[in-house]
C-alpha cells in the first residue's frame, strides 16, 4: 500500500511489477476503498501503455527529481547506445564488453591516486550499501548505469550476474586500501572508527578481507 500523495506528472514505479518500468502520472482522481478516501491512478507505462492502480493496494514508489533527470537522458547514455547495437554488426563484441566494463567498474572517485586516503576508503566502504536483495540491487543498477530503469535494458538475472562481478572487484579494492591504511600510522589509528560508521556490509567485509590476508 502507498501512503504518498500523486500528482498529475508524477513518475512512479510499480514495485510487484519493475518489468513495467517507470510510469508517468496522467490522471488522479479519488476513489473509496473499504470505507476509505484512496487516490486511483491512471499511469502510463513505457511497455504496457495505461494501467488503473489505487494506491490502496499497489505498491509505488516515487521516482526522484534526480532520477527523473536521468531518465531524461537516458536515450543519450553510453550503455543505451552501445545496447541498441545490432548483433550482426561487427562491432557487436566490443558494444557488449563496454557495457560490461561500465557496469562492473567501481566509481572514479573511489580509485582516484590524487585523491585522499582517506576519502577513497569511506566511499569504498559506503559502496557496501548496495547487497544483493532485490531493492538493494536496482538501487545498485540505478547508480551503475544511470538509468532511472534498469531493467529496459538488463534482465534481473543479467543484473544479478553483472552485480556479483562488481562485488568482486570492490573487494579485491577495499584489500588494497585496507592495506594501504595500515601502513599509514595516522589513519590506521581512524581505521576501526571509519568502519564502525560504515554500512553492516561494509562491517563485514573488512572482517572477511582481513581474515583472508
């Protein structure tokens, strides 16, 4: 059930159907559900036209400006034109690993030489914040990629598989960084404290790196 309050323009996704992909709000009008004042929803959706949902029942969720942004230039993005790439063109290979490579990198700001120590680890260990639950995931494939939905262009398992790639290579960084603190005597003091601060994930793979070494 949503608690929120829609308006006309309104982006929105089904949560119990992400296949749909994001809607747009065309019509709100109120409705009574079981005695109580609900709000009915005409939204449009990309791959399944005009759907009637009362907020009584379904579950959505607001897309954020920032994500609307996105989404707005979705079209332009990297990963949406090398997909659009026919299989019979020679260049076929390439447009696949490059969608490979650009979601399974890690952020620039976490392997940045230039940057502080100490920055590249907090982001490192913030990246924990993305698991493997189905949320988590699309919150990670949003970030990845870029695009307010994912899902136009991956199927979930395909996500999935591209997530484990990218958990691997933040492992193997977060070992190195860690690594590095310990040989900076300032920071390896700040070490427990920063992990401390740092998502459960985050806790726990410090603890499964360092017993690996």
């Amino acid at each position: 059930m949503s608690k929120l309050k829609y308006e006309y323009g309104d982006r929105i996704r089904h949560l119990r159907r992400p296949e749909w992909g994001v809607g747009s709000v065309v019509k709100v009008e109120q409705t009574m559900v079981n005695g109580r004042s609900v709000q009915s929803l005409s939204v449009r959706f990309p791959s399944e036209g005009i759907k009637v949902l009362n907020t009584a029942e379904a579950e959505l969720e607001l897309i954020s400006a920032e994500h609307a942004k996105a989404l707005a230039n979705a079209e332009a993005h990297p990963i949406v034109q090398w997909g659009k790439m026919d299989e019979s063109d020679w260049l076929a290979p390439l447009a696949q690993r490059k969608v490979e490579e650009a979601m399974i990198g890690l952020p620039a700001d976490v392997r940045d030489p230039f940057s502080l120590l100490r920055r590249r680890l907090v982001l490192t260990l913030d990246l924990y914040r993305f698991e493997r639950s189905s949320r988590a995931l699309m919150d990670w494939a949003v970030a990845q990629s870029g695009l307010v939905d994912p899902l136009t262009h991956f199927t979930r398992h395909e996500l999935e598989q591209l997530f484990e790639r990218w958990a691997r290579e933040r492992d193997v960084h977060l070992g190195r960084l860690l690594q590095e603190c310990r040989r900076d005597l300032k920071l390896a003091q700040e070490l427990d404290e920063l992990v401390a601060a740092a998502p459960p994930g985050a806790r726990e793979a410090v603890r499964r790196v360092t017993a690996a070494r």
